[in-house]
C-alpha cells in the first residue's frame, strides 16, 4: 500500500464528509423552515356540498361568497317559516349563529315573538325569490312572499326582506347583522 494514496484518500474522505454534514444541516434547515410555514398556514377545507353549485372555500375567519350565500338563505327560512311547535326549536337553533354583540338584541325580540305566536297560535310560511348581495358591505337580501295564518283566520300575505351578513370565525359561521323588514331590500345608505 502506498502512503501517498492512503493520504489522498483519507483527505477526500474527510472532504466528502464535510460535505455532507453541511448539507444535512441545510436539509435540516429547510426542513424546520417548512414545518413552520405549515403550523402558521391558515387552513383552507374546500366543499362541494349538494346544494351549491361548486366548489366552495371555509378558512379560518373567511368563506367563499357562496357558503355565505347559502348561511343566509338558510337563516331567512329558518326565522320565515315558524309555528307554534317550531318556534323554540328555531329559537334554540338560531341562539348559537349569532355574534355576541347581536345576540342578546336579537333574542330578546325572537322571544317576544315565539311568545306572540303561541299565544295566537299563528303560523309563518317564507318562500324566498329574489336573492341580492352587496359586495361593498358583504350583505345578503333576500326577499320573498311570506304568509301568516291564524286559527279561523283569513291568510295574510306580504313581500319580506331579510338582510343578513355571514362571517366566519374558527371555521363557524356567525351572523353579524340580521334585519327583518317588510318590502324589498333597502339601499346600504338607509339600512
């Protein structure tokens, strides 16, 4: 064995590992770098649920306009079609959707009215049949007939708007604005 090749194998050896714990280092670097862009990313769950039409977004704190689209629709049927047998179960359904700053306001006025529509014993039927959305506020109108029945009464029917802006918070919608009023939908400088 000659000395002078065991020395210049012994250096390349020595180079060759060098070499590769920088770049072990480096792949461990990069390696924690993505790991922390992944915990920081905001996650996005993408739907096609039956009723839409396509695929929707949910993150975190926001929605694609059509999950919100669909939230608002579902909140002016669920307040536009009550009963006396209905009326706590919407009550209780609607308490959870609502911003905590909306919440107390709101359920105050749909208690009343659970109470006004036992007592009566009246029935409400919403058919939406228009559908607005104003991109500058993020609110949706929608519009529709809705009849109101009383026992050995004559129905009563009328144009109803309900203006309803969805956000999202931890992937949950919360409604942060509800107005219910008769005719078709205001402009944003009125409402």
């Amino acid at each position: 064995m000659n000395l002078n090749t065991l020395t210049q194998t012994w250096r390349g050896i020595n180079r060759e590992n060098r070499f590769h714990r920088l770049a072990v280092a480096l792949l461990l670097l990069t390696n924690l770098l993505t790991l922390a862009a992944l915990l920081r990313a905001d996650r996005t769950v993408v739907l096609v649920p039956p009723i839409l039409e396509g695929e929707v977004n949910v993150a975190r704190d926001r929605a694609s306009r059509e999950v919100k689209e669909a939230w608002a629709i579902y909140v002016a049927e669920l307040l536009g079609n009550v009963g006396a047998r209905s009326a706590d179960f919407i009550q209780h359904a609607l308490e959870p959707l609502l911003a905590p700053p909306l919440r107390a306001a709101v359920m105050e006025v749909i208690g009343e009215q659970v109470d006004a529509i036992k007592r009566e014993r009246v029935s409400m039927h919403f058919s939406p049949s228009a559908l607005s959305y104003d991109p500058t506020i993020d609110t949706h109108y929608i519009t529709g007939h809705q009849v109101s029945v009383g026992p050995g009464a004559q129905p009563v029917r009328h144009q109803r708007t309900f203006e309803v802006r969805v956000s999202f918070r931890h992937y949950r919608p919360v409604i942060t604005h509800l107005d219910v009023y008769p005719g078709t939908p205001r402009q944003p400088e009125q409402s």
